[in-house]
C-alpha cells in the first residue's frame, strides 16, 4: 500500500471521528466556558470583600479556591448521602415544600448577612482585633465557621440535587438554582468579610495633609475609614502609606449576624 492511500485513509478516518465527537467537543467547549465563569463570578465576589484589590488571576484563584471549598467539596457530601439515603421518592410533597422554604430562608439570612457586614465597616467602633474575636466564646465562634463553611453549602446543593433526582418541575428546578446562585452569591460575601483582616494605617497626601484610619480597600484609590467616615483617595494623591506604630489586625465585629444566622437556623431545626 502506498504511502498517499495510507495518509488518504488517515485523514478519512481522522474527519470521521472529528465529526462524530463534534457534539460532545461541543458541550465540553460550553462546560468549560461556564465553569471559567462561575470561577470568575465567584473570586470578583471574594475579592470585593479583602483589602487588596484582585486582578484578573487573583479573581480566577480565589474563585477557584471558593468553588472547590464551598461548592465542589460539599456536591462529594451531596453524592454520598444520596447513596444512604432511599426510597425518598415517596416524599415528594413534603421535600418540595420544606426545600424551596428552607432555600428562601436562607436566601433571606445571607442577603441580610451580607448587607449587615457592608454596613459595620462604617463605623471605627464596629473593628476590634481578630484575636479578641477568635478568643470571645471560641465554642460560638468555631460553631459559626462549621455552620458558614460546610453546613450551608452541603443544605443548598443537596435541596438543587434531591430536586434534580426527582424530576419536578423544569420551573421550580430553575427557580431553585437561581435561589442557590443568590445565596452563594451573598454566602461569598459573608465569608470573604469574615475572612478579612484590616490594618490601621497612616496616610501623607502630597497636599500636606494626614490621615489616620482603617484602610478598607487599597488598589487605584484607597478607600480609608475614618472618624468623620469614609473617604475615597486616589493613591496618585498619596505620597506614604505607614502602617501605625503596634497597628493589629482588624476584624469586622459580626455579632449581629451571628445571632441573627444563628437564630434563623434554630427555628428552622
């Protein structure tokens, strides 16, 4: 057989199995585009939360590391209760109404959250040092991270999937994932502010002028809040940036909405 028939006949067959895997190449194309999105949306969410303002591969790590600590670790638990769990076919009333409940309140919870946190970072007397914090009623504390990092994530993608295995809807399934997106969105929120660490900070504008505050966010403006609120500063204005003499970590104070997380969850259970 000549060498032209054997690459004639290659090339036939490459063309074949192209074509025949066209619709599959197709949909690992979406896939893969709707995860890139997910990643980002997610790490843009995170990084509005720190200090430092994220650039475009900060965003796609951070929300790499949120989507696999908050998304794909708890769909694993999903998976394997699912397998413990049987014959809950049977109740398929009961489940549709407490799940769009339960994913309702927490939508509500995590949106009041998230709001909460926005507004305590206007005011000095709402920031105390993170190891005071850590170290107030720690069985509390601990409690509300097992709670905000694995609890609620495993709730939301169990209610989407236990929806999925039963077959409601194609409306409520829909209405359940965009109630699961709102929640992870405000969830992304919580934990990044929850998260963050905060320095106060001394400021020399170049017009001679001091500023002492908390610097909140710090990348093409620096927003620092200070005893008379908070101001915007373009950091070409900014001649030094000194971090204050024995200056600690900051942490937002969310007492509030621990209670108020805490206190929706137990009348829930």
């Amino acid at each position: 057989m000549s060498l032209d028939i054997l690459l004639n006949t290659f090339c036939d067959k490459l063309e074949t199995d192209i074509t025949g895997n066209s619709d599959l190449i197709g949909l690992l194309s979406i896939a893969i585009i709707l995860i890139s999105a997910i990643i980002y949306y997610f790490g843009v969410r995170w990084g509005e939360t720190q200090v430092e303002e994220y650039n475009v591969t900060s965003h796609y790590f951070a929300g790499t590391l949120f989507v696999v600590n908050y998304i794909l670790e708890p769909y694993v638990v999903v998976l394997l209760l699912s397998l413990l769990l049987k014959n809950y076919t049977s109740y398929f009333s009961t489940i549709l109404i407490v799940g769009l409940t339960l994913e309702f309140i927490l939508y509500f919870v995590f949106q009041y959250g998230a709001e909460n946190f926005r507004d305590r970072r206007e005011s000095l007397d709402n920031f105390v040092e993170c190891k005071k914090i850590n170290q107030r009623k720690w069985l509390k504390y601990r409690i509300m991270r097992i709670i905000l990092s694995r609890l609620v994530p495993i709730v939301i993608i169990f209610i989407v999937y236990i929806f999925y295995k039963l077959d409601v809807p194609v409306g409520i399934i829909l209405l359940s994932f965009i109630l699961a997106l709102l929640t992870f969105t405000n969830f992304a929120f919580c934990v990044g502010y929850y998260e963050a660490h905060y320095r106060e900070a001394n400021l020399y504008l170049k017009n001679r002028e001091f500023i002492n505050g908390i610097i909140l966010k710090r990348g093409s403006y620096v927003n620092v809040l200070t005893e008379d609120g908070t101001r915007l500063i373009n950091k070409d204005n900014i001649s030094t940036i000194k971090m204050s003499k024995n200056s600690k970590e900051l942490c937002c104070d969310c007492i509030i909405v621990n209670k108020k997380l805490t206190y929706f969850l137990r009348e829930i259970w």
